[in-house]
C-alpha cells in the first residue's frame, strides 16, 4: 500500500479526525495572521517615524543643518527653518515655518511647491479640518493655502501637518520646538532611541512567543487519536519510516491550508488594524502590508517546521502494533530544566549592575554591551518558564502526592509525576501569556501618563490662553490686547509682567494688577486680606500649568520686564479657538509661539513617546490574553483527547464519576498554582530591569484593568477545569476502549 492511500485512510477516517484537523487549520490560521500582522506594524514603525520626522529638524549632520544667525544669507539652496506646535480642540498640528530665496532649490517633502509668507501647505487631515472649522478659529492663524503634502509626506492619514512661509526675520525670533536652523534638505528619521528600541523588541518577543506557542499546541491537537490510527498502520504492515512520513504529510498539508487561510485572514484584519492610533495618527492600510518575501517565508517556514517536528516526534515514539494502547512514561525532567530561567534572571540582575556602574561613572553605554544582554535575559527568562514548568510540575506532584487521601488525589497527582510534560503542556500557554501580560501591565506604569488638571478657586482655568514671558514684549502686547478683548466669548485679556525674584522664590513669579488676578480666578479662601487689597499681587509661574497662585502682595513691577499675556474666556472650545486665532493674527510678527492653555499642555502629554509605547503595551496585554484563551482551550481540548482511553479504563473498573472528575480537576489546577506565582514575579522583576536598566524611570503597580485581565485569565482556568470535568464524564463511554 503506498502513502497516499494510507494518509487518505488516516486523515479522512471518521469525523472525529476531521475535526481533529479543522481545529489544527484553525489554530494555525489564527497564529499566521497575527505573526503577519506583528511583522508589518515593526516594519511600519521605522516607516512611519521616517514620514513624520523630517518637521522636527532634529538631524545635525553639518551637511545638512545649521543653526540659523541673525546675517545669515539664504541663497537657492538654503532655506531657515524652525518647527513648533500649535493647537485645536484637542488637536496637536505639527507647524514647520519656512524662509526661503525665491528660486529656492530647496523641496518640501511631499510637494513641488515651497510656500512664500502667508501661504501654507497642509497635510489631507488638516485641509479638511481647516474647511470644516470657522475661518475665524483656525485658518486665518496661516493664510492662503497653496497646496496638499502627500502621503508620503506624513505618518498617518489622521497626521495634521502645515509647512508655513514666513520672513526669515520671523524663523530666526521663533521660541519654537526645535532652534532655527539654515537647511539643505528635509530629512525624517527614526525617532526611536535605543531604549525605545529595546523596548519594541522585547514587547514584539512578548506577544510573538504566545502566537507561536499557539500554533504549537493546535499542531499538536489529536497526538493520541493519531497513535491509535498508526498503531493499526503498523499492524498491516507500515514501517516505522512510512508512518512518520504519513504524520508529517498530514501535518504539513493541514498547516498549508492553515497558513494560507491565516494569509488570507491577515489581509481581511488589515483594515481593522489600521484603525488603531499611535502617534499622531492611525496607519495607512498599505503599512501594514508586509513584504511578499515575508508571506512567501512565513507561507513555507509553518508547515515546514511544523511537518519536521511531527516526522521526528512519531519517527522517535517508535509506535508498534499495540503502541496506542498504553501511555509511556515520561522520562523525568532533570534538574537542568532550571538552567535558561537561572540564566535569564542572572542575566537581568547583571543588566541592573551594568546600567548603575554607568550611571556611576564607572563604565559607559559603548562598553557595556546593555542592549543585547538584555533582550537575551528576557527571552532566556520568558523560555525558561516553559523549561522548568514541567519540572516544577513534577516536584508539586511529589509533594503533595505524600499527602493524598483520597482515590481522585493518587490518580491525578500520580499522571503528573508520571507525564510532567503533558501535564504542564495544557497551561503552558496561559503561562506564557500571564508573564506577558504582567511584563506589559507593570512596564506601562513607567509612562509619563496624563497629569490630572486641578480645578477650583486658585487655579487658572484649563480654557486660559496664556503666551510665555517675552522681554521687550509689554507694549505690544497691551496694543493687541483691545483687539483681543472684542473676540467673542472672551472675558478678559490680561498682560502680566515678570516679578523680580524673591530669596525665598523656588520658581519664578508673575506680576499683575489685583483686579485682573481676581478676573482670572488667583484668589482663593487662603488668600490674605492684605493680599486682595494691594494694587499688584505677584503668583507662581507654576499657576500656568497646574498649581494654585499663591498670590502675594507686591509693589509695581517693572516696566521692561518680560511680559505675558493671558486671554481668559467662558470655556466654549469655539471662544478659546476665535481667543487664540486673535492672539496669533493681532500680534502678527511681533509673536515668538503660539498660545496655550493648561488643557493643551495634557493633550501635549498624552501624546509624549512614552505614552505611545503604553499604547502599544495595552495592545499587547488583550493579544496575550486572547492568545491564552485560545491556547488553553485547544490544550484542554488535546489533553483530553490523549487521555479518553486511560479515563474509559479508569471508567471501565468501576471509578465513579466524580473521582474522576476531580481527578481531571487536580491535573489542570496543580501545574498552573504551581508557576503562577514564579511567572509573575519573574514578569514583574523582567519589567523593572527593563525599565530601569535603559532609563532613569521607576515603575509602580499595575493598573486596575491588569487585575481584571489576569481575573480573567484565572477565570478561563476554572471554565477549562470546568469544561475538562464534564467533557471527562461523557468520554468514558464503553465504546472508548473496544480496541482495548
């Protein structure tokens, strides 16, 4: 009989093996699109920096950049250029102010056209948002627009990008984001640093090893079903060798199908990923796209890997005539096991040593190898739960085992000190997910996050425009401010100078009349009699970003002090828009930034890399925690399907179906309280090292939802239990052990 027939006769057999392989196709199905869609987001990460940097003028190779002076001649291959940020609603808009000689030969990335003063390009996003809003809000801040970047040109379709032309003069009194720079050209980068790199890897390590480890058990599903078939081949005569080519023909085929139909679910999810934001946008669905070598390699590695192990795993079993019908046992697990975790930890403390001696002087970032080492401890610590599970396992097993009383205790705890492995193989990858989820939940407190705005008497609204201190400014600012005052919904426009600064000042302090304090909300119950009833007060600077005022009495202040100019209004977001387009528009040349508010300066925040990469960790904390539900429910699944024949025979000799139930019960619940606690410390110890081995953060405890979703996970534990338990009852039928 030849191979074909022969896996036809395997694969085709009876429903059971038909469903044995669905499950396998869909397993892998779901592991391929999201390795697929974990390879494109890390090839879009450097794309998109590269896209979205070229505003920042953060490049300081000499060739290219210089900082700009006051007689510094532009000619057709210079431009000045500064970047800065400027605000709508909620709404970051990234500005590049550009000066540039009219048969300038400098480009604008994404366009032919460089704008002169009062023209500007805009990104698609932004054009659209300057249509939509009243001009009186937000287009008249730039002028006439000339043109649309493309995409090539910005990080996402949401990105709000505007390249300004201005006067030199303008570029060169510009307090932007970046110093005023003479250009040859508009180079973006990427934005990552090494830490954040670091960072990236190790989150993309994190949720790939559950992914994997997923596609692993699914490939695994029916092992024992399949001896039964084989032990049969073996009895009409297949060779040891033709029977390992027949599992790996069967796997490889149903991995194929899996991996194609995972390509095809990968295209069908692109769209949907794309919805997702980070940064300054959502993707371009074309980011996600990875390269077709990618999907051919991946299309090819699956079931490839996947056929190899089954030839050698069935190839090693050596199954004979009557193979199927008794469970080996396992060899036990050495102590060996522990050595990957021992090395990844030990590697983790050394990064810690390593990252001090450099912040001590004692050795510096080039000669101390940091970066690999530690993603090297991380996956050595990650793997090596996987390695000393099982031996774990098995040492629980025999503690506890000395203490059983009762039919069900013998029973279970006897297979896990028989089959470790086994045992451990279906909680393995809720394991793994849980030290992934912990690693993101605990790595994500280290994030800047969004301050908390304070509000009440004493603090400056969160609606306040304010400028910051310019010296020379005042009269400027008190000619506009009539003009600012006639905006609608704007309740006061105040200039406040800089306070001379007192021995007992730990900041700074601004100088401005009582009555225009008290318009603005700086009094409070605290405030003292004499306070209110002086001409000037003085309050902190810090009352501009989230403190209370402090006012103290003063004398008048200075006449040429740097002077501020804060525009209160009724907190409509369309008065604080119309506010800060008069600012920009009635002080024209005279303004060095664009006003803000303590509202802008969360959204500010919110936007900082830091918080991005939490973004990214919350994303990895629901793929490892769907992963794991996926992979607990096909284990439980597989391990059940090894054990129907043992179960039927237990059955068989007159256990009842309760001892076995809690039988069934003991060998799910035993492996998982015997790693949990180690994997979540391992996880919470692999945070710290990574968050304090490449910067100066600390990390503190996890956020609520990390508790709900590891609930979650123990939950899936006590369905999987729940589940094992029943569907343990209804297997042990007498048609179960017929072969018997």
């Amino acid at each position: 009989m030849t191979t074909l027939p022969l896996t036809r006769l395997v694969v085709a057999g009876d429903r059971a093996a038909r469903r044995r392989l669905a499950g396998i196709t869909a397993g892998v199905m779901i592991g391929v699109a999201l390795f697929l869609l974990l390879a494109a987001a890390g090839q879009a990460f450097g794309v998109r920096s590269e896209r979205s940097t070229w505003t920042d003028l953060m490049v300081t190779d000499p060739g290219v950049r210089q900082v700009l002076a006051a007689d510094t001649v532009l000619t057709p291959e210079t431009a000045a250029a500064v970047s800065d940020i400027d605000h709508y609603e909620d709404h970051l808009i990234t500005i590049l102010m550009v000066a540039a000689t009219p048969d300038t030969r400098v480009r604008i990335p994404g366009s032919d056209v460089v704008p002169h003063p009062g023209q500007y390009l805009a990104s698609p996003a932004l054009a659209e948002l300057i249509d939509a809003a009243s001009a009186d809000q937000l287009g008249e801040r730039y002028g006439e627009q000339v043109g649309v970047l493309s995409d090539d040109a910005i990080e996402g379709p949401d990105s709000l990008v505007l390249v300004l032309g201005v006067e030199q003069s303008r570029v060169l009194a510009w307090e932007g984001m970046s110093a005023p720079q003479v250009v040859t050209e508009f180079i973006g980068y990427d934005y990552a640093s090494t830490a954040y790199r670091i960072v990236a890897i190790i989150g993309a390590i994190a949720v790939l090893v559950p992914v994997l480890l997923l596609i692993a058990i699914v490939t695994g599903l029916g092992a024992a079903q399949r001896a039964e078939r084989f032990a049969t081949l073996r009895l009409i005569g297949a060779t040891p060798g033709r029977v390992a080519r027949i599992a790996a023909a069967e796997t490889a085929v149903t991995a194929l199908l899996g991996a194609l139909l995972g390509v095809v679910l990968y295209l069908f999810l692109i769209p949907l990923a794309a919805r997702i934001e980070i940064g300054s946008s959502t993707f371009f669905p074309r980011d996600l796209l990875t390269s077709p070598g990618v999907i051919g390699a991946t299309v090819v590695a699956i079931p490839l890997m996947a056929a190899v192990v089954t030839w050698w795993t069935t190839l090693r079993a050596d199954v004979g005539p009557l193979g199927a019908s008794r469970e080996r046992r396992e060899r036990p697990p050495r102590l060996l096991s522990l050595l990957p975790l021992l090395l990844g930890l030990a590697g983790l403390t050394a990064v810690r040593v390593l990252a001090n001696a450099v912040d001590t002087g004692e050795g510096t970032a080039v000669d101390i190898p940091i970066a690999p080492l530690l993603v090297a401890s991380f996956v050595l610590t990650m793997l090596g739960l996987l390695w000393a599970g099982p031996l774990l396992t098995s040492w629980a097993a025999r503690l506890v085992q000395r203490r059983a009383r009762n039919a069900a205790q013998v029973i279970g705890l006897g297979r896990m000190v028989q089959h470790p492995r086994a045992a451990f193989r279906a909680v393995g990858g809720l394991v793994v997910a849980v030290y992934a989820v912990t690693l993101f939940a605990v790595a994500v407190t280290a994030a800047a996050g969004t301050p908390e705005l304070n509000q009440g008497s004493g603090y400056l609204a969160p609606t306040t425009l304010y400028t910051l201190p310019e010296p020379g400014a005042a009269d400027a600012l008190e000619q506009a401010a009539p003009q600012i005052a006639q905006v609608e919904g704007v309740s006061a426009v105040v200039v406040a100078r800089e306070a001379p600064y007192g021995a007992e000042d730990t900041s700074p302090r601004l100088a401005l009349r009582t009555a225009d304090a008290r318009a603005l909300g700086a009094f409070n119950a605290d405030s003292s009699g004499a306070t209110m009833d002086s001409q000037w007060v003085s309050v902190s600077w810090d009352w501009l970003v989230n403190d209370v005022a402090d006012p103290r009495p003063l004398t008048a202040p200075e006449t040429d002090a740097a002077a501020t100019l804060l525009v209160a209004t009724d907190g409509e977001a369309a008065s604080v828009e119309r506010a800060r387009t008069a600012v920009v528009t009635a002080m024209g040349e005279g303004l060095t930034h664009y006003p803000i508010s303590r509202f802008d300066n969360v959204v500010a925040s919110d936007s900082a890399l830091e918080n991005q990469f939490a973004a990214l960790g919350y994303i990895g904390i629901l793929i490892a925690a769907g992963v794991s539900a996926a992979a607990l429910a096909v284990s439980t699944v597989s391990s059940l399907l090894a054990r129907r024949r043992v179960l039927s025979l237990l059955r068989l000799i007159g256990m009842p179906h309760q001892t076995l139930r809690r039988a069934t019960a003991w060998e799910m619940l035993l492996p998982v309280i015997t790693v949990l606690a180690l994997c979540i410390g391992a996880a919470v110890y692999t945070a710290w090292i990574v968050i304090v081995g490449i910067s100066s953060r600390g990390v503190g405890w996890p956020a609520a939802s990390y508790y709900v979703v590891l609930g979650a996970c123990l939950a899936l534990v006590g369905v999987a239990v729940l589940a094992s338990t029943r569907a343990a009852s209804r297997m042990v039928a007498s048609t179960t052990v017929r072969f018997e």
